[in-house]
C-alpha cells in the first residue's frame, strides 16, 4: 500500500506498510495479556526521535483520534476499531522529565484529565474529586459560589487558580467540605510534590469512579542515553510496580 499522511498539528505521520506491522503486533500482543495486569512492551531498533514519534502516534490512535478515512488505510483503520471496541483505555502520552515526581504526576494528571477534572495540577484536581465524592451537590454548590464570588466560571479558571485561593479556601469551609478537600488545596499552595502513594491512591480513586471493568495503560517513553534509562528503571520501576500489586 502506498504511504498514507496522517495530519497532526503541527507534524505528520507517514504510515506505509512497516509502520502497520509494528501497530499489529503491538495489537496482537496486547490481546494477549489484556487482563493479566502483566502487559508490557519495550521500543527498540529505533533512534531517539522515531520512539517519540512512534509513541505519539500511538497514544494518538488508542485515543481514538479521527484521521484520514481511505481506501489505503482500510486495515489499519479495521485493526484500530476492533481494538477500541474490545477494550478500555486510559491514555495520556506527553513527555516527561527526569524526577520521580514528574512521572508520577503526569500519569495523574493523565486520569483526572479523563474524569474531567483539572488536567494541569494535580491537588485541585484531587479537591475536586473529594467535593465529588462528598456528593455532586457539593461540587455544584462549589461552582456556584464561586461564581457568585469571583463572577468567574470555576471551568475557566481552574488550570491556574492562584490567585483565587483565599476564595476558594473560604468556599469549601461555608459549604461543608471535607477535611481532605482542604489538605488538597494545602498541598496545591505549597506547591507538594507527587508520590507513588499519590498514584496509588489516584488509581484506585479513578476506577472506584467508573461503575464498569476499567483497563488503564501507560505509555513511557524514556529518550535519552543508556544510562539514564538504566537509572530510570532502577529508582522508579520498583515503585510503579508497588504500585499496581
């Protein structure tokens, strides 16, 4: 088959035969081990750059993105809806620097983005789940006031809300927020860093959210040289793997 663009604001995919073949093993192999907790896979045999490129466009596709729908990419298209209506995904591609707080943080991020929370700090984002958790008319009664308050829209404002938290603090005590609501508009003051229990905790928060079976997959792409690949693997793997069992 001749090698089909797909657009990507601002770059390109250019996807031809070697490019499908890589997709369908990856979907194949993933068949396999969909519910043994167990999947992984490793990006070999290519440069720095290709790895990057080859993550993004897959995060784009298991995000169900629409690209061009003709005649040559008839298979990939197929390969792709079977494997959207045969499985749940949770993915978040972006990249990444090299602490263990950022990597945690951005597979956070990456949920509450998915419950339609806050995807740019991570403690708002938990506050807004906790007022959820409470009860929607809490969070309800939340936007409301502060709109009534700030005469902002929460929605519009919430991915950079510094200069609103006395307000914001002020609110959750007047609607009977919980205690944890607060400590997570503490911990966004103070600017916390992100730990393994805080994804541990997240995880389990995000699939307590959804009432059917949730499958949840990264996909981290380590660029760079050998060795901070090595060390990336030696402080956090052990940790990410806590974190599943």
């Amino acid at each position: 088959m001749p090698d089909v663009k797909i657009k990507r604001n601002p770059q390109e995919y250019v996807v031809n035969e070697k490019t499908i073949d890589n997709l369908r093993r990856f979907v194949n192999e993933y068949a396999k081990f969909k519910h043994s907790g167990e999947s992984g896979f490793q990006v070999v045999g290519m440069n720095n750059q290709d790895k990057v490129e080859y993550y993004r466009l897959l995060s784009d596709l298991l995000e169900k993105k629409t690209f061009l729908h003709s005649k040559d990419d008839e298979d990939l298209e197929f390969m792709l809806r079977n494997l959207y209506f045969n499985k749940n995904l949770a993915v978040s591609c972006e990249l990444l620097g090299d602490s263990k707080s950022e990597v945690f943080e951005s597979f956070i991020r990456g949920l509450y983005k998915k419950m339609g929370l806050c995807g740019i700090n991570v403690w708002i984002a938990k506050m807004e789940l906790e007022l959820i958790n409470q009860g929607q008319y809490i969070y309800d009664a939340f936007e409301a006031r502060f709109g009534d308050i700030t005469g902002e829209r929460w929605i519009d404002v919430m991915d950079d809300c510094s200069d609103y938290v006395d307000d914001i603090r002020n609110i959750l005590s007047d609607i009977g927020a919980s205690d944890s609501s607060l400590n997570s508009l503490d911990r966004y003051v103070a600017d916390d860093p992100v730990g393994s229990v805080d994804l541990y905790e997240m995880i389990h928060g995000y699939v307590d959210f959804h009432s059917d079976i949730v499958h949840i997959v990264f996909l981290v792409c380590g660029v760079g040289n050998v060795d901070w690949i090595v060390r990336w693997f030696r402080e956090y793997f052990g940790e990410l793997i806590l974190v599943v069992e």
